[in-house]
C-alpha cells in the first residue's frame, strides 16, 4: 500500500551505525528529515550527505532531526560517513539505516513488494531509492520529494519546504510559490474577510480566493 501525505509512518525498528531504535522513538516531539540512498560510496549521495551534515545548525534551529537510508549495512555505513565528512568538511552526526534486506524500503513504498538485491548489486539494483521524507511530531508525512540517480538534491529546498510546513503548521496559513520566511502568507479561503482582518489586520486581495498577509507579530 502506498505512503501518502498525512498517512502515519510506520514505527520501525531500524539498525543503524548509532544503534538500532524505533522511528517513532528517534522522531520524539521533533520534526523528522528521512532521506533515502540507492548505495553507499556512491557519487550524487557522497555530496547529498555531506550537504545534510553542513545544514547540522539550521536542522537544530528548526527543532527537526535528520536520518538517512541506504541498503548498505552498518559497517559500511561507518566506513562511508569518512568519505562524506572528508568532501562536506563537517561532520556526519545523523544516524544511518542499515537496510541490505530493503524492509524499510518496502515498508515506505520505495521498492515494490517483490523486490530484492543480487550479488554484487550496483545502485542501479536499488535506484529508486532516491526519497526524501519530512515527517511532523505527530509522526505523520507532511511532504515527499523523489529523485533519479543522476540529479542531485536542493537541500536549501528541503530547508525551505520545511519552514513552509512548520509556519503552515503554526499559523493555519498556506504559504505562495517560492516562499521564504518573513515574506506575505496565504490567508485560506477558509476565513472570511472579517475573520481574517481580525486575525491578520490589513490583508491584500489580489484575487477574491487569493488574499496575501503578513504573519501575525
């Protein structure tokens, strides 16, 4: 069965290089980063970890906890976090999932039921596995991002996608096309003029469903 937006995700044990623990555990009351790889020492994924472990302040600052998947085992994964700390010239403080038998890969609908690797797998074997998941406290997923093998991914835009889901979250707001934090939010059609004046103050209508307002201070 397909994972799809605001579905609960399921509450895996999950070994990692830090020890094994279950998902819900790690998330706690924090927000959740899970981004997936197709194999370790692996070219695009070198680069993509070391991005995650230079953003370790902003991942802080946001209250949110990041982890990643490959279909590696531990050791490798130990092995692996050298080469990644050596090009992001930072270190790698994110655990790692150890999935060689893809249960966690299947498990949140990267890889169909059927799926399994051969001996000597490349990444080809396991490409698909190429997902990043932002996941709330209440341990529901609040976005997914799928990429192929050949492009790497925009962590400014994981960044930015998440202040757009915490500020959604906290203010009842949407947030416009390329959004950043502090710019004008989107008042849901949902609240009336009155309602929204009284909560926004001055607003701008620029379309009847599409009002714009500053957050309340």
């Amino acid at each position: 069965m397909a994972l799809r937006l605001n579905d609960t995700i399921p509450n895996l044990t999950v070994e990692t290089d830090q020890g094994a623990f279950a998902l819900h555990d790690f998330i706690g009351d924090h927000w959740a980063i899970l981004f997936s790889h197709p194999k370790d020492f692996t070219p695009v994924c070198t680069t993509e970890f070391g991005a995650v472990a230079q953003l370790a302040d902003e991942w802080a600052k946001r209250n949110t906890k990041v982890i990643g998947i490959s279909v590696d085992g531990v050791e490798e994964h130990k092995k692996w976090k050298g080469d990644i700390e050596k090009v992001a010239g930072a270190k790698a403080g994110f655990p790692i999932i150890a999935d060689r038998g893809l249960e966690v890969s299947k498990a949140l609908d990267m890889l169909p039921a059927e799926a399994y690797l051969p001996d000597n797998a490349t990444a080809a074997n396991s490409q698909t596995v190429r997902v990043v998941f932002i996941i709330g406290p209440d341990k529901k997923l609040k976005l997914s991002m799928t990429y192929p093998m050949n492009v790497g991914r925009n962590f400014a835009e994981v960044v930015r996608a998440l202040d757009g889901l915490q500020t959604a979250a906290k203010y009842s707001v949407a947030t416009p096309a390329n959004w950043n934090v502090g710019e004008d939010v989107i008042i849901p059609p949902s609240l009336n003029d009155a309602d929204a004046a009284a909560k926004f103050g001055k607003f701008n209508a620029v379309l009847p469903y599409l009002r714009k307002a500053k957050l309340p201070s």
